[in-house]
C-alpha cells in the first residue's frame, strides 16, 4: 500500500450527548507533519472531537483513518485507543501522581513493549529536550505549573506517536510563560517530526503556531485554511466577528 | 469567622465529659491497685498463658475478618464505581444491608441454618473460623464502600491518559490500584479494629476474645482492675491503628463526590453482567438466607405478633432510645464536625484521631469506663436511669456522626457562608439558613447511621440500662440460652424489620436523588 497523503482524517463524524448534537458531520483531512490547529469559542465540541480521534469517546456516525488505516468505521471503533500510537496533552494534563517524571514517560514506553536500555535512553532524550533532565526522580505535584506542562508535553511525545493531540494546551499557564512556551512547543513538535493538532480558544495562540487552521463552532468547521487566508477572507459573519479581536490586534 | 465561641467550647468540653473522660478513668486506673501505681495487671497480661490465648484469638479473628472482609469488599467495591449500572443506589443499598443489620443477628440466623444442614456444620459456627466467617460477611460493606468511593475519587484523566498507552489491565494494576491503595488499607484497619472489639459475634460463639473476656471480668466476678487492664492492650492497639488510619486516609474522609468526567475504563456489558452477578450472590449470601432461616424457624405470622406483643415495652424503649440517640448525635456532631471543618487549630489532625479511636472502641470497653464514671458517689443519681444509657450512647456515637459530617461541612465552600455573612447575616443566620438546608442529605444519611447503629447497640446496652427495662436487642441476646428457637427468631425478625423498615423509608430519600453539594459548581 502506499504511503497515505494525509495522516489523519474524518469523514461525516457527528457525536450526541443525550439531545445536543456536540459534532455535527464533520470532515477533516490534516496532512503529515503539520501543526494544524482547531479554533472555537467554549463549548464548540472541539474536546469532544479530539477524544474521538484519540478513541476515548466512540462517534455515532462517521469514519476515521489513521496513517492509512480505518480506525472508525461508520461509527464503529477498530482499533482500540491503545493501538491508535497517538500522543495526548491532556487540558488539566493528567500526570500520573505516584509516578515520578521518569516514571510517567516510563510508563508509556513500556506498553509499546521498548527494551530497558531504549528506553531509558529515549526518557534521557526527551526531558533533556524540555529541560527537565534534573526532575526525573521527582515527583509530578513539587513541579512549577511550566515544568507540569512541559511534562505532560514530554508524555506525549516520547513514544514518537504518529499524531499528538493537545487539548488547550497552555490555557493553565500565565501569560508571559504562555508565550515563551507557546514558541517552544512548536520547535518540539517540528524536531520530533510529529504532526500535530492542537485544540485552543485562544486567537493569538492559534494564528501564531498553526500550519493551517480550521475555525470551528456548533460541531462544524466554519472555515479551513492558512492563518493568512482565514484572516483575510473570512468565509461568515461568525467567522468574522469571532476574529474581531485578533484582527485588531495583530493589525 | 465569627461563630460563637462558647458554642463550640461547650459542646466540646460537655463531649469530652461523657466520652474522653471515662476512658481516661479507666486507663489509669489500670496503674492502681489498694497499695498505690502498679503495672502487675500489666506483668499478667504478658505472663499468663490465659491472656496469651485471648491476645492469639483477638487477633486471628481481626486479622482473618479484615481480609476476607477486604477481599469480598474491594471487587464489590470496583464494580460499583466502574459499571454501567442501572439503579446503582439500589444495589448499593442492598449490598450494604448486612452492616447495618447487627452481626449477632446474623449470626443467630447462621446456626439456626447450620442446625438443619448439617451436624458438621453446626458444631464448626462455634468456632473461631466460625466467627470469622459471620463478621466478614457482616463487615464486607466497609472496604466495599471505601473503594467505591476511592475509585470514583480518581480522576478520570489520569486513567485516559494510561488507557491511550496501555491495555485496561496495565491501566488498573499500575495507575488505578496504586491511587487507592492508601483507602483501601484504611478499609481493611477500619474492619480490623471493629473485629477487634466486637463483642456480641465470639460471645455468641463462645469464642474467648479480649471483648468478651472485659465483660466476663466485669460481670461475672465483678472485678474491675482486672476488667480494665484486660482493655488496656485493646486500648494501645486500637490507638496505634486509629491514627494509622488518620495517617492513611488524610483530610479524605469518604467523600462521595465523583470526580469530573465520566470513568475511563469502560468495562463491557459482559462485565455489567457479572457484576451484577457478584453482587447478587453477595445479597443472597449476607442479607437474603439469613433473612429466609429466621423466618422459615418462626414459621406463623402469628409467632411474630405474638413476640412483638409481648416485647412491645422493649421494642418502644429501642425506638425512642435510637431516635433521641440519633438526634442528639446529629447536632453535637454537626457543631464538631463544623468546628473540625472550619479550625485553622492544629487539634484537628488529634479530634480525627479521638472520633476514630472512640468509635472503634470495643463498646464493653467505652462501658466499662461509663459505669466507672457514673458509679460515683457524685453522679450516682443519674447512674442506673435512662440519662446514663443515653449518654453513654451518645460517647459512642457522637464521634461517627462528627466525623463524616466534619467531611460534609468540609465539602461546602467557605464562601457560601461568607456571602451570607459579607450581606448582613448573622452566623447563626448563615449557620442555620445556608448552611444546614444544604447539607439535609448528610444529615439525614448520618442520622438513618446512627439511628440503625444505636437500634442494634449490645454492649453499652447491657452494661448500662436501669434494672428491670429492656431494649429490644436485649431482650433478644439474653433469651437466648431459655427460649423456644421460634420466639428468638422472632426476636431477631422483629430487629430486622424495623430496620429495614427504616432503611427503605429514609434511606430511599437520602440515596435517590444526588447529593445536594453536588449541584455545586466545581
């Protein structure tokens, strides 16, 4: 089989909550090694899409195919979360409390079945990385708020998964270390080669480090593009008045 | 905030009076004899071979209970927080049943059965796995209920964020387990020390354990320097487990509020239905034969009737002993759990430690140092009237009721209160107006506790109700040597169904909306 152009993609995936509709039909194609990111107001159903993808919500309808294989079919899951080899930052970032920094990215390297000395060798590279390298017997709740986040980054990324999903993930931190992170994480994910999307509410964050971008509201994307496209030609009066804000701004 | 002091230091002083201060008397008075401070009660604990066997057989059967208590308990308890359950409450009301009927009950049920099994049988219930048997499956409610609530308690990110990495068995052995590890042990101590201090399963039984023997010592040979020393290694012990416990469990006092986020590990329909399996095996097992012996030995409705005719002095007396016991508890341990909620005092971490200690106190024990307190030329007015059972049952159950409410106070925001107050109420206003309607689920769960606790109550009972009155439990303890088995086994319906006559009318009101703190915002 080939080589799939696109690493991820969703054809018609709706998703209800009791009578809300939170996705509603929605396609999706992100292609390898982009840093693609979903933008909505709270409440749009961009979590909810995420944890589709990542297997952890099941979708009513739709398909979904991974790096050329259908994990989702027709509202049918395939592949369990655990076959999928994606990468997660969870929004409240979900670090394991009784295990230690090494610990946690230990954890996830041996259930992909990695020898020790791999192991350790890729935990040494990772945190090296995130400048972490000096926590790693330490445990996760005497870290700063910033060495959390590039924990739970780390996490994601130390398997070398096919697609990391981020789920808002700088929203707990304060602004200035917003935007020092905001810039590393897009090094990170660049030199670790992974395609990435990335779920925020946050304007400047999403035009700042996406490749390409979708704007989502109500379970649908409004609009796809590049962050130049979609501020010049905004497609809607929503889509307009959502990037008021950061129009002015960065004008 | 401005709450009444001299509320608190009132109620506090006036607890420590009918419930620390006995318990004091006693343990020092196992130093003394005619001559002055000794420690030869002490010597003869470690020296006579008597003591060794009561010691031997006091722990066998806590420890054997706790972990088959443990071992019934922790699945159940898993099962409950982790399925897709219709009705979870109802089976959680019916699993809990066999707590809250008093062991002995079931204990009187299970001989009556083995009396028609088998001779085999019905010679080994008297023994110690005979009574180790009785209390496990009267005790399993316990580490049922605090891993139900440790595993809701966690996370459901944590496990998410394992499950995308790992299968659902490494996801529960290396992340689940080990976050409720620490309640699980304090589950298995809890039941620990109340199989330590049981008093009515191995007197039943007639199985020689510390419990029984302070009250042999105590009424038959009346003799009370030994009655107590024969307490005071009771005593060390279960204060040694007691601050284990408030070690282990910390500020999280079962706490029934579900974490954020539905659980993670979705466990298959398969699954839902062998849970419901287990869990129906575990109520025909605990609360339904038991239950079907009792009656199929009285046999007539008109035995029944004609029992709790002839009882109905006792059963009045338990009534309203029970309901008076359970009112009182619920105030005075609403204003300690609050003082406990709301101190910054560094007595706080010593007030778990003293609510524990004497709850678990084995009650012959608290008895003991009851009788001591109100057999006193002073006192002596009161002593032998309803006014000493009353109070010698609200020092068992006030630190219960104290305890799991300073747990609900703790789960209300302080800023509730402080709105009232910052608008121009009164603390009492707030007290009253805030902050006990939104709590009327706790203290209507914590009332139903000791409503049912009380009703079934032994040792304090028997130790210290006014000559010639009975309560039910009473009645049905003692004519157990001298009575046809049909009207025991009436006796033993007629608690049964008072209980869970009680149990379904309240309980149903307290389990089957949520909680009222859960409509808070996160």
């Amino acid at each position: 089989m080939e080589k799939s152009e696109h690493i991820l993609q969703l054809a018609g995936v709706s998703k209800s909550f009791g009578a809300r509709r939170v996705v509603d039909a929605l396609s999706l194609t992100v292609l390898p090694g982009e840093l693609f990111c979903i933008l909505g107001p709270s409440g749009c159903g961009k979590t909810t899409l995420l944890r589709m993808i990542a297997g952890l919500e099941t979708p009513d309808e739709g398909s979904i195919e991974l790096d050329g294989r259908l994990v989702v079919d027709q509202g049918k899951p395939r592949l369990t979360p655990q076959e999928r080899v994606i990468g997660f930052v969870f929004q409240d970032l979900a670090l394991w409390p009784h295990l230690t920094v090494g610990g946690n990215l230990d954890f996830v390297l041996r259930a992909r079945q990695i020898s020790r000395p791999s192991r350790q060798e890729q935990i040494r590279k990772v945190l090296n990385r995130v400048h972490l390298s000096e926590f790693e017997g330490a445990y996760p709740e005497t870290l700063s708020g910033g060495e959390q986040q590039r924990l739970a980054i780390a996490r994601a990324l130390v398997s070398n998964p096919l697609l990391v999903l981020l789920d808002e993930p700088l929203s707990s931190l304060d602004y200035r270390l917003r935007a020092q992170l905001q810039q590393e994480l897009v090094s990170w994910l660049r030199e670790f080669k992974v395609t990435a999307l990335i779920v925020t509410h946050d304007q400047n964050e999403a035009f700042a480090m996406a490749d390409r971008l979708a704007i989502m509201n109500s379970g649908r994307l409004v609009q796809v593009g590049t962050p130049e496209g979609v501020r010049q030609s905004p497609s809607d009066p929503f889509v307009r008045e959502f990037l008021m804000g950061v129009s002015q701004f960065s004008s | 905030m401005h709450s009444p002091r001299w509320l608190f230091i009132v109620t506090g002083t006036f607890f420590l009076g009918i419930a620390v201060l006995p318990v004091c008397l006693m343990f020092l008075e196992s130093f003394q004899t005619a001559n002055g401070f000794t420690l030869a009660n002490y010597a003869s604990l470690l020296t006579s071979s008597r003591q060794q066997e009561l010691l031997w057989n006091s722990l066998v059967l806590a420890l054997a209970t706790a972990s088959f208590a443990t071992l019934l308990g922790a699945p159940l308890g898993f099962f409950l927080a982790k399925l897709r359950l219709p009705s979870r409450h109802r089976w959680r009301l019916l699993l809990v049943t066999p707590l809250l009927v008093p062991p002995y009950i079931l204990g009187i049920a299970w001989i009556f059965a083995g009396g028609q099994l088998a001779e085999g049988f019905a010679r080994w219930t008297f023994s110690l796995p005979g009574a180790v048997a009785m209390l496990s499956l009267s005790c399993f409610p316990i580490p049922m209920l605090v891993a139900e609530a440790a595993l809701s308690r966690v996370p459901a990110r944590l496990e998410e964020a394992a499950w995308l990495a790992a299968g659902w068995r490494r996801t529960l052995f290396s992340i689940t387990l080990p976050l409720v590890l620490p309640s699980l042990a304090s589950g298995f101590l809890l039941v620990f020390i109340l199989s330590l201090g049981d008093f009515s399963v191995p007197s039943l039984l007639r199985v020689r354990v510390f419990a029984t023997e302070v009250y042999t010592q105590f009424a038959a040979f009346f003799n009370f320097g030994a009655a107590t020393a024969a307490t005071a290694p009771l005593l060390l012990l279960i204060l040694v487990l007691s601050i284990s416990v408030r070690l282990l469990i910390g500020e999280k006092w079962i706490t029934t509020r579900r974490s954020p986020g539905a659980s993670a590990l979705l466990l298959s329909e398969a699954w839902t239905m062998a849970g419901m399996g287990l869990f129906s095996v575990m109520i025909l097992l605990s609360s339904v034969l038991p239950l079907l012996c009792l009656a199929m030995k009285v046999r007539h409705v008109e035995t029944l009737i004609r029992s709790a005719w002839s009882t109905r002095d006792s059963i009045a007396a338990s009534l309203v002993l029970s309901a008076a016991v359970s009112l009182l508890s619920v105030a005075m341990g609403l204003l300690l759990g609050y003082w406990r909620a709301r101190t910054k005092a560094r007595l706080k971490a010593l007030a778990d430690v003293l609510w524990i200690l004497l709850f678990t106190l084995p009650g012959t024990v608290l008895g003991i140092g009851l009788v001591r307190l109100w057999n006193q030329p002073l006192t002596n007015p009161l002593y032998g009237t309803w006014v000493t059972l009353l109070l010698g049952l609200l020092a068992r159950f006030v630190p219960i009721a104290a305890l799991l409410l300073a747990a609900g106070v703790r789960q209300m925001p302080a800023s509730l209160e402080e709105a009232a107050l910052v608008h121009g109420s009164s603390w009492w206003r707030s007290f009253i107006g805030i902050l006990v309607p939104s709590m009327k689920r706790s203290l209507l769960a914590v009332g139903l506790l000791v409503f049912l606790l009380a009703f079934g109550e032994l040792a304090i009972t028997i130790l210290l109700i006014p000559v010639g009155t009975s309560t039910l439990p009473l009645q049905t303890f003692t004519t157990i040597t001298n009575s046809p088995d049909e009207v025991m086994a009436a006796l033993c319906l007629l608690q049964v169904l008072v209980i869970l006559i009680t149990l379904f009318v309240i309980g149903r009101s307290v389990t089957k909306s949520r909680p009222q703190m859960d409509k808070l915002p996160a």
